[in-house]
C-alpha cells in the first residue's frame, strides 16, 4: 500500500471513530440539507467546553440552536446559520478574551502519524527564538487544547487565514511579493532542517484581515462574517498581507547528529501529484525532499501564474531549474533567494504597477478593467504606496 493510501486509510478510520460512519445522516441530509449532520455534531456536542476553554463557535453550533428557515419557505442557504463547515475536523471560532477569529483543528496524535508529526513539527516552529523570526512564514498554533472525553483527541488552535489567490492579485508586484515571502519561509525551514513535503497551492494561506475592512464569512468568503452583505476588500498594494505555510502532517526535520545529508527518504504524496520522483515508476526510490520542496514551489508559480496569467516570462529560468526532472539539478533554496533577488531587483516599477491579465479573460473585459487599474494606480503613487507591498 503506497503512502498515499495509508494516508487515506487513517484518515478514514479516524474520522469513522470520531464522528461516525455518514450512512443514517446521508438519509436524514438528503431530506434536509441544512441539519447538523456528518462530522458537525461532534462540535455541537463540544460547545460547551470549547467555551469553557475560551472559543466560541458559531450560533449553528450551539445544541440549543433550531433552523430559523422552518415554515418560511426560504431556502436554508440564505441564512448564516445554514452555513455548513467544509472538512468534519477544520471549524473557525472566536476567541472570547480578544475577540479575534481562530481556527479549530481536530487532531488525533495517538493514533495517527501525520497528526502527531504535525503537532511536534508546530510546536517546534511557534516556540522561540524561531516564532519571532521575521522569516518564519509559517501558521503558528497558540495552544493544542487535550480533548476531555477521549484521551486521543486534541485540538489544536491556528491563525483565521484565507486562500492565497482570493481575491485575486491585481498587480505583478502583488504576486512578486507572494513569490518573495514563499522563498524566505522556505528557506527559513530549510535552514532548520525541516522538509514541508506538501508545499502547494492548498498549504499556502495568506493573513487577509488587513485588506477587509469587515471579516469575510469562513464558509461563503464573498460575504460579511455579520452576514450583512458582500464582503470588501482592499487590494495587496493598499493593505499589504502576509503569506503562512499551513499543514505540517507530511513534514520531517531532521536532527543535526543522526541524518546524513542531504536525506534520502520516500516519496509522499501530497497535493502536487506532479513531481517527477512521485511517480508510480519511482514509488520505492528514496529522494531528497528538500529538492522536492524546490519542484512544488516552482511547478505552484509555473501553473498557477506562468500558466494562469501573460507577462510573468521574467520567472521562465528560474522556473525550469526549479522543476527540472532530475532532483540534484534543481538549486538549493539559498540559491533560489539569491536569484529571485536579483530577479525582483531588475524589475522596474511600471511593471510592478502593472495589471496582471489572466489568459482566459476576455478582451472586452480587459479593456473596460484597464481605466479603475490607471485611476488606481495613479492614487497610490500619490499616497506613495510601493509597488512592492511588503507588509
């Protein structure tokens, strides 16, 4: 059974054990979609001690809550409280001491591997002297809160974060800035010899309060958490953001004294299945997966900017090292910071402020985009906004 399976096989079982198997409530949900139902009565019947622990969850949650939509003739969906969470073991919740957003996550470390390296490896990154490193671009967990009726269960609370590319980036300086912040909190891992081993477009995250003036809704993130409309937004360069690295279960660090390096490890499957070394003819080849690292940051900037919008050619060289098939060739990270450097240095600023344009958009639509982009971007140069929003 490949490591992928395995993977897939203990998640199965743990959320069969913890929230049950779905087959009553698949009925039931058919019937009415908008019930508690599947891994969401495990919260509900927590509530209570999550509040007691400091976290408040939404009112859909409380197990004094009832549908407000019965008898209406509304639909579930047009309600705050028909919003169902998407994973059974994610939930978002509010700190009652400062009133900020959290998110909760079910964690069985006993009994499943990646848990349990995800834990220590977070641990590891959110104490210090490295949870004050500015390049620590990793989600840190404020504290892992033990489960009372199961003594497998722990709940580890995370930062309220948004996925990288929503909205989208309004200017070239935007995404060279992402592509920077990407850069150093690798480097930072690699320097402490840590290997993320699924650094991909679903693990990356950015902080986006700063752009939203109101907090988004953690399930519908077009709309106001308060559900009272669209949820607005800034872009990057008015509100500058920054990017965190997020789930540690596949990740491995390595002590100094007991690892030769570089380390040769098998290959695990994340959620770039496109690495060279994780193809089926390579499954029982031991790889480095520090290179690994290199290929799934260069092949997310290779598909989800090169492939994805025109103009970003000035990453073309770069790219190709970073994703070559032979994981030797491709350059360590210190050398992958050191040519992005020179790389965003050569870039003049017409073309930071410059519009990114996404292949498949419409010329009609670009041409009636381009006058707000120019009254914009005229705006923040007056202001003196860089067109390179570090935050």
């Amino acid at each position: 059974m490949t490591s992928k399976n395995i993977r897939r096989a203990s998640f199965e079982a743990r959320r069969d054990r913890v929230f049950g198997p779905p087959t009553d409530e698949l009925r039931q949900f058919r019937e009415d979609p908008g019930i508690i139902a599947f891994g969401e009565p495990w919260w509900r019947d927590h509530y209570e001690w999550l509040l007691q622990a400091g976290y408040t969850l939404r009112p859909r949650y409380n197990p004094k809550w009832t549908r407000p939509w019965l008898g209406t003739g509304r639909s579930y969906e047009d309600y705050e409280e028909g919003q169902r969470i998407t994973f059974s073991e994610i939930m978002d919740a509010t700190r009652t001491s400062d009133g900020s957003f959290v998110s909760l996550k079910l964690i069985d470390p006993i009994n499943g591997r990646s848990d349990l390296q995800e834990v220590q490896t977070n641990q590891y990154l959110s104490s210090e002297p490295l949870a004050s490193d500015s390049r620590n671009h990793c989600a840190q967990i404020s504290e892992v809160i033990q489960v009372p009726d199961d003594e497998n269960l722990q709940v580890m609370v995370m930062p309220f974060l948004r996925p990288l590319d929503d909205p989208l980036f309004a200017t070239f300086g935007e995404a060279v800035v992402l592509f920077s912040q990407l850069f150093e909190g690798l480097q930072f891992l690699h320097e402490h010899r840590v290997a993320h081993r699924d650094c991909t477009h679903g693990n990356i995250m950015m902080d986006a309060s700063p752009m939203y003036p109101h907090p988004w809704h953690p399930i519908k993130r077009n709309k106001r958490r308060d559900w009272k409309g669209k949820a607005k937004h800034y872009t990057r360069t008015e509100r500058p953001v920054k990017y965190y690295y997020i789930d540690f279960g596949l990740s491995q660090r390595y002590s100094d004294s007991t690892h030769p390096w570089p380390p040769l490890e098998l290959p695990v499957h994340g959620g770039d299945k496109t690495a060279p070394e994780n193809q089926e003819a390579k499954y029982n080849i031991p790889c480095n997966p520090f290179a690994t690292d290199i290929y799934y940051l260069g092949n997310l900037i290779r598909e989800s900017f090169m492939q994805k919008y025109y103009g970003f050619g000035f990453m073309k060289d770069l790219v190709e090292d970073m994703v070559q098939d032979d994981p030797s060739k491709r350059p360590e990270i210190n050398e992958v910071v050191t040519r992005f450097a020179k790389i965003r240095g050569s870039l003049y600023s017409w073309k930071l402020r410059g519009r990114t344009i996404r292949r498949k958009e419409w010329k009609i639509v670009t041409l009636w985009r381009y006058p707000p982009h120019i009254f914009r971007t005229i705006r923040l140069v007056v202001t003196r906004k860089s067109a390179n929003p570090d935050p």
